[in-house]
C-alpha cells in the first residue's frame, strides 16, 4: 500500500517528493457496511456495522440495525484515487485467491 501513496505524491504536486508515514495517532475500526453520500464538492464515506435485530413477530419482516462507527469526508479527486487503488486490490486478490462472489446465495454450498 505505501507504494501506491509514494505513486500519488508526484502526481498530486507535479514534482518528486519524500513521504513519511505518522500512524501515531491511527486508529482502528472493522466495519461490515457502508453507505455513501455526496455533494458538488465532497464525498461522504459512513462506515459501521449491520446488527440484526431479534426475530421479528410471525408476519413481520426482518430489521438490520446499521450501526455507523466512522465517517470519511474526501473531495473527489482523493475519492477517485481511492476507488482505482481498491479496484487494483481486489483485482489483485482474485488472481490470488478466485473471483469474491457477492451473492450469498450463490455461496453457499448445497447440503
């Protein structure tokens, strides 16, 4: 990953440039959903955890709780940085590991 921000630098500023990483103050959060949201200037990140509610009455449907924990805020520019490193990720964990399925139907072994 630290290759891909030292790839950014020149070309956020036109010139080469040394990076240094602070983590000090990094924290850490797991996170199982996320919704996004946006305006003309900036992208809105909300990030968390769905919690299914207890079995719902006979007839009722049943309730995910999304339980935000982290909200990023990004100007576009960054946003789309992010979304072409994620894609190369991913992409890259496939060729390793095989195709993510998202359908869960579609994971789920036959018994």
């Amino acid at each position: 990953m630290a290759e891909n921000v030292e790839n950014q630098a020149p070309e956020q500023t036109g010139q080469q440039v040394t990076l240094r990483m602070d983590d000090q103050k990094m924290t850490t959060s797991y996170a199982n959903a996320f919704r996004t949201n946006g305006s003309a200037e900036e992208v809105l990140l909300d990030f968390g955890i769905n919690v299914m509610s207890p079995p719902p009455a006979q007839g009722q449907s049943p309730e995910i709780n999304f339980q935000v924990t982290n909200r990023i805020v990004m100007n576009y520019f960054s946003a789309k940085r992010l979304a072409i490193t994620l894609s190369q990720l991913i992409r890259r964990h496939e060729e390793q590991f095989g195709e993510l399925e998202l359908d869960v139907a579609k994971r789920q072994k036959a018994r």
